[in-house]
C-alpha cells in the first residue's frame, strides 16, 4: 500500500507545478548553504512583523519566540529569522530527527525496510504518534539520532549556533534522559536549524533523490488540523503541505513547507512559550504570506538593488 501512495505522490509531483519538490542540489547551477542566504529585505520584514505586534515583541525580547521563514520562491532562497539560534523545547517537532536517521540508516542497511517501520516512520509525523516515535529511537538508538544530527554533513545540532534539533528522551514516561549538551533540553530546536532540515531536504541535499521523496511522503498530508496548517487550509487548500509540529503545556511549535502556485513557496517555523501559544503561531502564517506577497509584486532588479543597498547600510552602521 506504501509503494503504491508513493507512486501517486510521484505522479501527482510530476503532474502539479504546485506540489513539486525543489531539484535536487545535483541539479542546480548555484546552490547555497542557507547561512549565506540571510536577505536584508526579508529580515528587515520579519522583524516588522514582531515589532509591530506589542506581544509578539515582548515574548521575542524574552526569548520565548522564535520565528524562521525561507523564500523559497525567488531565483536565490531568502532566508530571514528572528531568535534563530535560541534552543526552545519544541515538544514533539524533533520527531523530524527521528525521521532522518532513520532513512540514513535505511540507505545504509542498517534498519529493517519493514510495513511496520515504515507505519510508524509515517505516524509520528504525520499523526504524532508519541507510541510510534518512541518505538523507533528504541530501533535506532538516541545517542545514534543525535550523533547523526551533530555530523558534519548535516550540522543540525551545532554548539557554535546555539544548538539545534535533539532527542534526548523516549516521548514515553519511562527511559534514560539524555538533555542536550548546551541547555539540557530533552525535545529541542532552534528555528535555523529547523527551516535547514526542509531547506536541505527540499533541495535534495539532505538523504538521495529516492530516500528525499519517502521524506516527503511521510511529512505530507499533515493529520492534524491546527496551528500553521489551520492557518493555511482555507487561504491555499489546493497548496501541497510538509509539516511537523509539537506541543506540550505552554510549549507550542510548528514548521511547514507549504508549495503552492507563483509566489507561495516557503519555510516557515515558529516557536512560542506562551499560554496563547496554539492562536500566535497560527496568527504569524498570515502576516508572514502578506509579507512574501507583497514582495513578489517588486520587480527582481529592484529587490536586488535594495539587497545591496541595505547591506551597504548595516555594513556602514
């Protein structure tokens, strides 16, 4: 049944501008590490977008919100973040860890390709499935998932960049607790962290083309209908969606590749402390598509332009 749903998802990619995934990296002329796409313009709107908002202002001078958004849209990605390298416990978002070394284990024959890996591999994404997840660390091993996200290959929890994604605990009540070495977080991300892993997951650079379309496959048809995807359904509902959000208490995270048509092609995570937590992140979704729309509508010589000017000026400043 798997092979067949991956099929279709094959199909409808090849079909729908809409839903297809980036190239792969082979297949690009000019692939960047996101780092060096952080865009002055961009920035410069995300921050708005916090300023203006008394609450989010305060909860982002705390260090209880974090927001990272990738333009995936333009010729060259444009990468802006607010808090990018605060470490936030991200309650169930991580489970994305889980997922990746899993398939670098599957490439490499070191975890049975079996239906109920592969059920589980698809539940704890799409579904949160916390019985499903913990299964799988206890295949894979949590010293294995989080020394595959601190190789070099993937960086994804980087002690110089403030940490990043980690799994140090079974989402179970039961088992060892290994926090992560910089805060001893247990569940943790950072926002630059999370928007790399779809970064280089939808630019082919994180597992093979084969193992990148699996990804997509168990990240797609998100299962629960709040946060980011509550925000998007109704604006874009024939956008195709990647997605993996947590919760617990007043802990709320979500991140998201939505793909859709012109303009609407982006990463977007956001992470919040906050009672109201489930209705903020909800809220940035929106704020942040009037931001990308707008700037689609500025010619590309223009943008470039001001790039350059507004680099000039921080350099100056």
């Amino acid at each position: 049944m798997r092979s067949l749903s991956l099929l279709l998802l094959a199909a409808a990619l090849a079909l729908s501008p809409a839903a297809r995934p980036a190239a792969p990296a082979a297949a690009q002329d000019h692939w960047q590490p996101l780092y060096e796409l952080v865009d002055p313009g961009l920035q410069a709107d995300l921050e708005r977008i916090i300023d203006t908002n008394p609450s989010w202002r305060r909860l982002a001078a705390s260090g209880r919100m974090a927001v990272g958004l990738v333009d995936m849209a333009t010729a060259e990605p444009r990468f802006a973040r607010i808090n990018g390298n605060l470490m936030m416990y991200a309650a169930s978002l991580p489970k994305i860890a889980i997922l990746l070394a899993a398939y670098v284990l599957l490439e490499e024959d070191k975890l049975p390709d079996t239906p109920s890996i592969r059920k589980d591999m698809t539940d704890m994404i799409r579904y949160s499935s916390n019985e499903a997840a913990t299964r799988m660390i206890d295949r894979i091993g949590m010293e294995k998932i989080d020394e595959i996200l601190m190789e070099p290959r993937f960086g994804l929890y980087d002690e110089s960049r403030g940490g990043g994604l980690w799994v140090g605990k079974r989402f179970a009540k039961q088992g060892q607790r290994l926090g992560d070495p910089l805060h001893n977080i247990s569940h943790g991300a950072t926002v630059t962290q999370i928007c790399r892993f779809y970064y280089l997951l939808a630019t082919g650079q994180l597992v093979g083309p084969g193992r990148t379309q699996e990804m997509l496959y168990d990240m797609s048809d998100p299962g629960l209908y709040h946060k980011f995807v509550y925000a998007i359904r109704n604006r874009a509902p024939d956008a195709t969606l990647y997605r993996k959000s947590g919760t617990w208490q007043t802990w709320h995270a979500d991140s998201i590749w939505v793909k859709g048509r012109n303009w609407r092609n982006y990463i977007l995570a956001a992470m919040v402390e906050s009672p109201d937590g489930e209705r903020i992140i909800r809220n940035v979704l929106p704020a942040v598509e009037d931001v990308l729309k707008k700037s689609a509508a500025v010619p590309a010589t223009d943008r470039q332009q001001l790039k350059v000017f507004q680099a000039s000026s921080a350099t100056e400043n």
